[in-house]
C-alpha cells in the first residue's frame, strides 16, 4: 500500500478514460484547483449521493476556481450509464486497473461492516494550481462530504 499523500506533497500524475472513452489528464487542469474524489462503485446509494452532491455544487466550486474529477474503478460504460441515469455534470474517471487509486493512497484495507476488506477508500484531494496537494481527506462519509469540504475550503 502506498503511503497515504500529505499537503505539500506532489500530486501523482495521471490520464485515464472519461465516461465517453476520451483521455483526461490531471495536467489538462494546470493552473487551476482541482478536487480529486475516489468513489467505490458508480451506481450504488452512498457514490450516487456523493456525485449528486457534487453536481448540485459544481457552479459554485468552479466559480471559485476549483475543477472536479471524480475516480472509481468502474469501466467507461458503467461511468456513462451513472452519468446519463443521475444526470451528473461532474467529470467521472474509470481506473479499473486501480493505478491511480494507489498512487493516491485511496485502495487497500478498510472495514466494511465490521469486517476488514480490500477496496477503494473514499478519498478526496484537492489539488492546487501547480500540483501540489492541498488538502488530503481519507475515509470521508458519502453524505454531507461536500458541504464539509465547501466549508473547510472557504467557499
């Protein structure tokens, strides 16, 4: 398991395929902030209720100057159909092979109902203008996470 990333620390590098199939780099967003959140499972109660809330929030944050990517290891094809049937507006990532995951810290052991299991750690970073991690969020709750996170960045 990767050590789990801290402020200051670079932001790891990525590219991976949008819900269409198209390529989308971290570094397509360079001088502006971006949160990163990793989801388990597209389709499921606490995931759709995370993107939800993201998609209600995304005027706001992008009027701040904040980019959101949103990172589960689901297939482009499932993306696509969480997309189209919660009419989210949020940028959904595949990372079926978990590379990015672990570079993020965000897969390895967690507890999921009492028992120690391996999977996605829902995790949101929030990236600064030059790629440096800003703010480091593991083990956050599905629900009210993002007006948490609206709060603690001061928006």
């Amino acid at each position: 398991m990767t050590e789990r990333l801290q402020p200051g620390d670079v932001a790891p590098a990525f590219t991976l395929p949008d819900a269409d199939g198209k390529e989308v780099s971290l570094a397509d967003h360079k001088g502006r902030k971006v949160v990163v959140y990793f989801y388990p499972a597209a389709l499921t109660a606490g995931c759709t209720k995370q993107a939800c809330d993201f998609t209600d929030n995304l005027d706001l944050l992008a009027g701040a100057g904040y980019d959101v990517l949103g990172i589960s290891p689901d297939k482009p094809e499932k993306l696509a159909k969480f997309r189209e049937q919660e009419s989210l507006k949020v940028t959904l990532l595949a990372d079926p092979e978990k590379k990015v995951l672990e570079a993020y810290a965000a897969f390895g052991e967690k507890k999921n109902y009492g028992k120690t299991v391996m999977g996605t750690i829902r995790s949101t970073f929030v990236v600064d203008e030059d790629g440096k991690i800003e703010h480091a969020f593991y083990n956050v709750r599905a629900t009210g996470h993002v007006a948490k996170l609206i709060r603690d960045l001061g928006i």
